[in-house]
C-alpha cells in the first residue's frame, strides 16, 4: 500500500491496481 520500488515498478503498477 505504500512500498514503491523503482524496479518492480510494472509489477507493483499490476499489484497496486489490483490492491486498489
């Protein structure tokens, strides 16, 4: 919910969608 990483960044995008 608030962990950004900046190399997993399409699959948190994916992830946070999905949380969201």
């Amino acid at each position: 919910m608030g962990i950004i990483h900046p190399k997993p960044i399409r699959q948190s995008s994916s992830g946070l969608k999905a949380k969201l």
